[in-house]
C-alpha cells in the first residue's frame, strides 16, 4: 500500500509500507493491505511506518486524521 504523511508545510513520508500503526483517539491501530475504508482522528503519540523488507520509521505527531481507501493512505498530522 501507498503511505503518505504529510504536515501543513511538508511531506514526512511517501512510499510503500506494509503497516501503518497510529495513535487513535481510541486507542492505538494498524492498517494493513487491503483495510476497509477508514477516516479516524488521531491523537498525540506515534506513527509507525513498517515497510516490506521489516525496517520501519517512526514520527512523533501531535494529533492528525487518517484517510485510507484501496491502499491509499493519506495521514494528516501538526
């Protein structure tokens, strides 16, 4: 699937990844290949970026808006 996070002055990230976890108002959660359609709100904490060779990134947000769709994942984050 196609990652993009992105802050109103600059793009974090844009590429590949097999999961993407995200600090949700809720709770933490993963979004995977194939995930159903999702628009959720984010709080502060930690968004993590496992791409498929197992590396992974990390970026500290201080809260944001996920939108996915046919493995198109556009994170929205201050």
């Amino acid at each position: 699937m196609n990652v993009r996070i992105i802050k109103p002055d600059s793009t974090l990230y844009e590429g590949p990844a097999k999961l993407a976890q995200l600090p949700g108002v809720g709770g933490l959660f993963e979004i995977m290949e194939n995930h159903a359609p999702i628009i959720s709100a984010l709080k502060a904490g930690t968004v993590r970026i496992v791409v498929s060779d197992g590396d992974e990134q990390k970026f500290v947000i201080r809260g944001g808006v996920v939108k996915g769709q046919q493995n198109d994942i556009l994170i929205m984050v201050q």
